[in-house]
C-alpha cells in the first residue's frame, strides 16, 4: 500500500535545532510530531519509519532537547518530506526555565513555519488532552496549521476504554477549526494503527 511504499525508502537524520535561529532553510514540506515529554513521540516515530533507533528514545542517555529533521524518501520524489521530531514539551524534572524556553520554541516553531503542513500531535491514550496539549492546540488554530490528534499507547486500555477516550478527545476538539476530526489511535507496542498512520501521511503528501 501506499503508506508502506512512502517509508519503505531512505529515511535520515539531517539537521537539529535548538533555537529559532538554528532552524533549517524551508524546503519541501514539514509534517511535525509534537506532544507532551514520555508520550511515546521517539516510539511512534521509530515505529512509522520502521528504523529502530531513528529518533532517539528517552532511555537514551544525554538525550537533547532538540527538534530533529529526518529526510523520509528518496530526494526529489514528489512523496519525499521532512520529518520533524519536536522536543517533548512539559518535562517538569529538567527545571522552569528550560521547560519555558522550549516551550517558545515549540510554539516559535509552529506559528511561523511556511512549509508545515501538518502537526501530528500525540497524546496518552491514558491521560487525554492535558493543558499543556491544548495550548499548543490553541497555537495551532491561531496560526491555522493543520493538526490531527494521535492517542499513543492504546495497548494499555480496554476497547471500550479506548473508544471512551476517542470520543471524549473529539468531542474535546470539536470547535477548534484548524483540527482534524478523526482521532486516530496507535500502539508502537502492538503496531496498531501505525499502517493507518502511514496511509494518512501519504495522502497528505498527495494532495
Ligand atoms: P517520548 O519521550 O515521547 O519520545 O517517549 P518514548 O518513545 O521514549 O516512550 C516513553 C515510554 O513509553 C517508554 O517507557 C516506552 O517504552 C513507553 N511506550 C512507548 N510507546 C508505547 C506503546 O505503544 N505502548 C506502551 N504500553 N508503552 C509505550
């Protein structure tokens, strides 16, 4: 299918940034993942490209707060996009002050990025939409960049715990006009949902 074919190809590590200025030139279109610090993001996105240690996890000692760029495709094919792992946002341990300057740099990055098309935003099946999450969401409405929510770790909850958390998530993001309506919910630990995942991406890319 179309969605395996998109990360079947080359997929590399190709710039980080700390700051704004540190970003790299815009070219190509952007799909971002964003969510909350332990969300499962370095898991999902591993998972979706099928590389094993494309983004580095949290296990990973010396782990930087960082986003990362990752080439996905072969360079000039029209399906070929960059990858954006975004830092995990509200990661209480590492102090105020850190937490506040990534925080501006998430939402520096997601208000005035051109080339992004869209923001993929994960949260924990088992604790829903946070604060945290739906100031960044707010971010995303305002500079009207289209998002989709991803609920992570699925493998943790019941079926009908599952479908309780898809429907209070899209009753949750109802009105805000920049979302995407369907939620969709994925396990790096089983594999669920990461080939819908895929498929979605691709007809994004499409488009
Ligand atoms: P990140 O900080 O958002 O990049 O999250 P990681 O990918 O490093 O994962 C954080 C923790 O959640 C780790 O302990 C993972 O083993 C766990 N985790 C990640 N994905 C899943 C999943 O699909 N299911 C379950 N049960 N645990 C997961």
């Amino acid at each position: 299918e179309i969605g395996r074919k998109l990360f079947a190809g080359e997929a590399g590590f190709y710039w980080a940034a700390a700051s704004l200025g540190g970003l790299p030139p815009m070219t190509g279109v952007e799909i971002a993942f964003a969510g909350r610090s332990n969300v499962g993001k370095s898991s999902l996105v591993n998972a979706l490209t099928g590389r094993r240690t494309l983004a580095r996890t949290s296990h990973t000692p010396g782990r930087t707060q960082e986003l990362n760029f990752f080439r996905i495709g072969r360079a000039g094919s029209p399906l070929a996009f960059t990858l954006v792992d975004m830092p995990g946002y509200g990661f209480a341990a590492v102090g105020k002050e850190k937490v506040a300057a990534w925080t501006d740099l998430i939402h520096a990055y997601l208000r005035g990025r051109a080339n992004l098309a869209r923001v993929y935003v994960l949260v924990d099946s088992r604790h829903g939409l946070k604060d945290t999450d739906a100031r960044v969401l707010e971010t995303l409405d305002k500079a009207a960049v289209s998002y989709q929510i991803i609920l992570t770790k699925v493998d943790e909850l019941r079926q009908s715990e599952a479908e309780g958390r898809i429907a209070a998530t899209r009753s949750a993001i109802a009105k805000r006009p920049a979302a995407f309506p369907d939620i969709l919910p994925t396990s790096s630990r089983t594999g669920a949902g990461i080939a819908e995942l895929r498929a979605a991406v691709a007809r994004l890319l499409a488009e």
